[in-house]
C-alpha cells in the first residue's frame, strides 16, 4: 500500500473567489497545491504533483464531500462547506479517489 500521510484541516475563507489550483513552493523545495471541490466535482481532475508535496481539498459545495483513495491510502474525512483537508504525499504512483458521499465524483493524484 503506498504511504501517504493525512493531515486535517478547518478554515473558513473569505468571500474571495477560488482559484481552481493554486502551488506554492515551501523553504523545503516541497510544493503545495490547491484542489477545489465545486459542482459536485474536483477542478482539477488529474493532479501532478512530486514527493513530498501537500494537496488541499476544498469544499466550495454547500453538500458534504470527501476526497478517499481507492486503495484507502487517504481519506480527508468529511469536509461541509468551506471546510479544507490536507495531505502530504509521500510515495510516488498514480492515486484514483473519489467523494464516499458522491461516488461519481472522481479524481486522480499522479506523483513523480
């Protein structure tokens, strides 16, 4: 199973608009990226993202949302509106999730 770590987080954002993916490069070199959840779906789609790096899930949704691997290598737990859950990747190959509440919604995490 690959090993990818969970970190959750709470926020509440202000009423600017989301940007659909947003990077940001840490004092590590590791990248942080940005996933929103709006539309009963995850904008982006297909993630590229490297070792190390962190992704956060926002929901923009007024339903309940998750983002869970597949393999079960990570679940945000449930996210409701404006609420973000984070992970940090650290094992590269490709990821498929989905939302537990909403399976059509899919998503994929590819890490080099």
């Amino acid at each position: 199973m690959p090993n990818i770590t969970r970190r959750s987080i709470l926020g509440i954002f202000a009423a600017t608009p989301l940007v659909a993916l947003a990077s940001r490069v840490s004092a590590a070199g590791h990248a942080a990226h940005t996933v929103t959840i709006e539309g009963f779906a995850f904008s982006p789609a297909t993630l590229d993202v490297a070792v190390g790096d962190t992704i956060s899930f926002t929901n923009a949704d007024s339903a309940p949302h998750t983002a869970t691997a597949l393999d079960g290598s990570f679940d945000t737990g449930r996210l409701n509106r404006n609420e973000s859950g984070e992970i940090t990747v650290t094992a590269a190959g490709s990821f498929e999730y989905k939302c537990n509440f909403h399976p059509a919604m899919r998503g994929t995490i590819n890490v080099t």
